[in-house]
C-alpha cells in the first residue's frame, strides 16, 4: 500500500495494465466468436455422453467374452472324463470276444439249415403244383385227369366220317381259378399226341372229330371256379403198331412237365 501510494498515476496505471494482460484476453460482450453459441456446448455435451455409452458397451462385450472363455474352458475340462469312462467300457467285450464267435458260428449254421429246408420245401412246391403223371396233370389254375383210352375204327361209333383210326380219350377237368375255361381249351393248352414214324422220328398227331356226341354241345362249356367237367378227345393215328405219346406242358408253348406212352389198342 505504502509503495502504491508513491507511485505516480502513470505508474500506477502501467502496472494495473500489466496485470491483465497476465490474466489473458478477455472477450468483450459484444464478442460474435463461436464458444458462446449454446448449441456448440451441447453438440460438445451429446458426444462426450456418446463416447462414454461407447466405452460402457465395450467394457460389457469384453465381459461377456471373458464369461463365454470361462465355459468354454470348464466344458473342454470335463470332456476327458468322458472319454477315458467310455475307453473303460470298450475294454470290457474284449475280454468276452471267445464265446459270442462261437454263438455266432452256431447261429450261422442254424440260418444255412433252414435255409436248405427251405429250398427243398420251395422244390416240392413247385413240383407238386406242375406236374403229369399218372393219368392226371396238374398246373396251377387247371387239373386234368385221363379215365378212358380207346381206337375207333373208321365207320365205327365216334368216328363214322372219318378214313383213319383214331385215338379216343376221355377225361375230366377241374378248374381251379376264376378264369374262363372249357374242357376244350383246357386240354389243347396242355397236351399234345406224337407218335413214331418209320424213321423214328416224333411226329405230331392231328387232332380228330368229337368221339363222343354227348360233349358236342357241352365241349366249349365254361367250368365254374371248383367244379369239374367231363369231355373227350381224339387224334388220328398214323399207325396202328406204335403207342401214342401226350406230352404235357406249362400252357402253351410252356415247360414240359411231364409225358406218357399209351399202347394203341
């Protein structure tokens, strides 16, 4: 105070002036600069509370990944005592692998047993279901059976019109399916006559007249599912010497099933 007071106005003024300019600029209040605009503060305001959400978010996914690194690490722990229980459970067929070879020896013979019955069972099947033998085919839809056999001179009853003897045969048929079958169509499907020539030679025998008049109207007849009917056949023979032969078949045309040799007589 006592050297203020010594001071002249000059000096005193000088030194006043030297001491603001240390405080800094001071913007009057008619300044038009831009950190008095109030929207600048809050632009400012908006991103410091930005950066912050962005700083809290981060530090929460690192968290989260510092958890999933936690399980992860206590579930690859407990993956060993899983496998070394199921490599104990392994060991244990081992010490028993004598007595299941045997068991499967054994069944395997068994299998290949019955398999064979099988397939012999499968034969007689099949041979029963076709054959001819016995005066009697058989097939599968179709039975017939030979009760007559006898030549008819020509001029005789059964063949009046005919100029060769004939070999007459009468049979019965059974018709096993629901098929439309007749004793004539039944008969053709399945047999056919041969007899030998002088050479030797089979030759087929051609089919003759109805020998018997009661089956001219009833020949053509279908036969219902189970029934049976009667009917007759004859081929005209090219000698009289030789026994006539009626091979059997599948059907037309089919597999052979069988044949026999009548005398001619």
């Amino acid at each position: 105070m006592n050297n203020n007071k010594n001071m002249t106005r000059g000096q005193l003024h000088s030194k006043k002036a030297k001491t603001k300019k240390k405080r800094g600029p001071i913007l009057p209040r008619d300044s038009k600069s831009i950190f008095r605009k109030w929207w600048l503060w809050t632009f400012l305001t908006l991103i410091i509370v930005a950066l912050s959400g962005v700083g809290i978010s981060k530090a929460a996914d690192a968290r989260n990944q510092e958890e999933a690194a936690a399980r992860t690490n206590k579930v690859s722990k407990s993956k060993p005592a899983k496998k070394t229980t199921q490599s104990k459970t392994k060991k244990t067929p081992k010490k028993k692998s004598v007595k299941p070879e045997v068991a499967k020896d054994e069944t395997q013979e068994n299998q290949n047993d019955q398999n064979a019955d099988t397939n012999d069972n499968s034969n007689q099947n099949t041979d029963s279901q076709y054959y001819f033998k016995d005066n009697k085919a058989v097939i599968h839809d179709i039975d017939i059976e030979i009760t007559q056999t006898k030549v008819i001179q020509p001029g005789d009853t059964g063949n009046e019109n005919g100029k060769k003897p004939i070999f007459a045969i009468w049979y019965k048929t059974t018709n096993k399916t629901d098929k439309d079958i007749n004793p004539t169509t039944a008969w053709v499907a399945i047999f056919k006559a041969t007899q030998k020539s002088d050479n030797d030679e089979e030759k087929d025998l051609e089919v003759a007249a109805q020998p018997d008049s009661r089956f001219v109207d009833t020949q053509l007849n279908t036969i219902n599912q189970g029934d049976t009917a009667e009917s007759a056949v004859a081929y005209a023979l090219e000698d009289t010497s030789k026994p006539v032969t009626l091979i059997a078949t599948k059907g037309v045309n089919g597999e052979t099933i069988g044949s026999q040799e009548y005398q001619v007589k």
